[in-house]
C-alpha cells in the first residue's frame, strides 16, 4: 500500500485496496494504523481538512520492510 515516503490521500488509499466505501477504509485501515503509529498526518493541527493526507512514520516504515521478503 505504501512505499518508503509516498505519501496519500483517503481516495488513493481505496484505489489501492480496491475498495470503495471511504468510512469503512477510515475505520478499518486508517484509524488503527494511526493509533498504533504507523501513519501520522501530512497535516497534524488539521485533522479533518480535505486536504488531508497520510505518510508513514519510521515505525511504520520499519514495520513495512519487516514484512516485505528479502
């Protein structure tokens, strides 16, 4: 889904999962990976801005290449 620095919006995000509905990859994919601090605002004092987006943290980025294979 992510790779190293990109960084994406909601409507990216759901491209790449293929799926559709925005309040089910907020609930499912977004919020957890926020509160486990994997992915942290582009935008942090403006939560709810439409211009929103998302970037992986270095723990999220640790995360990621644990679980890619060598």
């Amino acid at each position: 889904l992510f790779s190293g620095n990109e960084i994406l919006g909601n409507q990216q995000i759901r491209e790449k999962l293929g799926i559709k509905d925005r309040k089910r990859v907020r609930k499912e994919y977004i919020s957890p990976a926020m509160e486990s601090k994997a992915l942290e605002y582009t935008i942090p004092g403006k939560p709810n801005s439409r211009l929103q987006k998302y970037r992986l943290t270095d723990l999220g980025r640790k995360w990621l290449a644990e679980l890619k294979p060598a």
